[in-house]
C-alpha cells in the first residue's frame, strides 16, 4: 500500500488500561500499520522469531521496528492525541523529537495537547512543525453566542454589569464552552452586586480546578460519589428514577450491603440538585461529564 493512517489517544482516567503509556502508544501505532501493510513485516519478524518464547522487546526495540515499518509506505500519517495525558511524556517528548529527524518525507505526524510548559518548549525546537490553536479564535464564536444569549436573560443586572460578565468570562475561558457554562450557572446565583464582583474576581482557573470546586462543595459528597460511579461505568445513559435508586442500597449495614427503602429520596429531582454542573440531560435520560478538558 502506498500510504496508511495510524491513531492513539492518550488517556489517563483508567490506570489498568495504560492508555497513558508511551510504550503502549508505540505497540498500538506498531499494530494499526502492520494490519493496514497486509504482510508480517519483517522488523516484527526479527522481534518475535522465537515466538512466544521470545523475550520482551525493549521500548528502544520497539521504536526502532515502528520506524522500520513507517518505512513501508510511501506516505504514513500518524495522529497522538492528548499528549499532555502521557505518563511518562518525557519518553515521548524525547521520542517525538527523534522522529522529526527522519529524512524522507514519508511520515506526517498531527498532535494535540493543552498548553502545557514541558510541551511547549520540546515542540518549539522542532524545525517545520506548524502550530494552531483551538483555544482561541475558533471556539470563540460559539462561546460568544451561548454567553450573549444567556445574558439576555439576566434581567437583574443592567447592561454595564452583563457586559462586565461577558468580558471576564471571555478572558477566562481559554476555548472551554464547559466552563464558561459552569461559572455563568454559579454568577446566577449571586443575589447582590458584591457577591457578583467577588465571584468573578475568584473564578477557577481552568475546568479541572472548577470540578475540584464542585466536588468540595457537594453537599451530600458520598451520594454524588456514587451517582457518578455509576454513570462512568453504565453500558448505557441512566434514567432518573434508576439513579436514585443508586443510594438505597446501604453499604455500611453490619453483615453485608443491603437494600434500604428508608435511604430512597423522596424527591428524585434531589438528585438533579446534588449533580448540579456534573450531569446533562437528553430525553429523559442523563450521563456524566467525566474529566473534561479542553483539547
């Protein structure tokens, strides 16, 4: 084949996965291409000769045989996202900066990654890497929208103060429409001038430290614990009345969990209440904003 497309999304929130592992990004990219080349190519031929008897091959090894297998196509593109949920991203830093060396033209490389320091200064030195950013101009508009039409109906502040909301939330927003939404639901709240001003004057300064909020602030924490856990791990959205459910089974009775009907709320809208900022809703069913970031 004369050209083949390889993909890997780094992603930490599961530790048994290693999906935020260099050497697996290497062994998943080794894989994508062997099945697109159609044949063993030899490189893996040479690791595993011995078959299942054959020692491990090293990360060394193994970055060699995916450069020895890129070489196989005429053209090979290959998509990293989310570099900054790398591990161990000094590995794949220090290998992403070796593989811009190659000569040849036949690899062509998209990353992705928020604006982290470490990452920054490694892809800086790279000669002939093009940079955009999503964080700027083309979310921008439909942040501005959403913030304009939900202005409007803030009647309770005049014009100078909603354009004073606009500004602030703009300026922080960094390309994440989530948190702006979050802290326009907590500026609602505000019931005076102070309480507003002071409000954005502590605005969190990204959506993770905005979550970290929320989850300090929960009233009922273990039950949002629980209502979470299970729409992170549900193989389909969960209804309402099935999540309030969730907390009538007691897990500290004596011998064993049990079912309570004393621990049902009596109003499963509670539950909407205590999910606040963590949920969303679609045709009467829900599913969890689970480590959101803007990428």
């Amino acid at each position: 084949p004369s050209s083949a497309c390889a993909y890997f999304f780094f992603d930490s929130r599961n530790a048994e996965s290693e999906l935020s592992l260099h050497e697996k990004c290497i062994r998943s990219l080794i894989l994508q291409l062997w099945h697109q080349l159609g044949r063993m190519p030899a490189a893996l031929k040479d690791m595993y000769g011995d078959g299942p008897s054959h020692p491990e091959p090293s990360l060394a090894v193994l970055e060699a045989a995916l450069q020895t297998i890129i070489g196989e196509f005429q053209h090979a593109y290959i998509i990293i996202d989310a570099l900054d949920e790398c591990e161990d991203r000094h590995k794949l830093l220090r290998w992403v900066k070796d593989i811009s060396c190659w000569r040849g033209g036949r690899l062509y490389m998209l990353l992705s990654s928020r604006r982290e320091r470490d990452i920054e200064d490694s892809l800086a030195i790279i000669d002939g890497l093009g940079r955009v950013s999503f964080a700027g101009g083309s979310a921008n508009p439909d942040i501005v929208k959403f913030l304009d039409e939900s202005l409007v109906e803030l009647t309770k502040w005049n014009d100078e103060i909603r354009a004073l909301i606009r500004y602030t939330l703009l300026e922080g927003a960094d390309g994440s429409f989530r948190w702006v939404a979050l802290q326009l639901e907590e500026l609602v709240q505000c019931s005076n001038l102070r309480s507003l001003k002071q409000q954005l004057h502590a605005l969190p300064k990204n959506i993770e430290e905005t979550y970290e909020r929320l989850l300090l602030r929960a009233s009922k924490r273990d039950d949002l614990r629980r209502f979470l856990q299970w729409m992170a791990f549900s193989e389909r959205p969960i209804g309402l009345e099935e999540l309030a459910e969730v907390v009538t089974v007691d897990f500290q009775a004596n011998d064993r969990p049990c079912y309570d009907r004393d621990l049902r709320y009596m109003d499963v809208r509670d539950v909407l209440t205590i999910c606040s900022g963590f949920i969303t809703q679609f045709k009467g069913m829900f599913e969890a904003f689970l480590a959101i970031q803007p990428h």
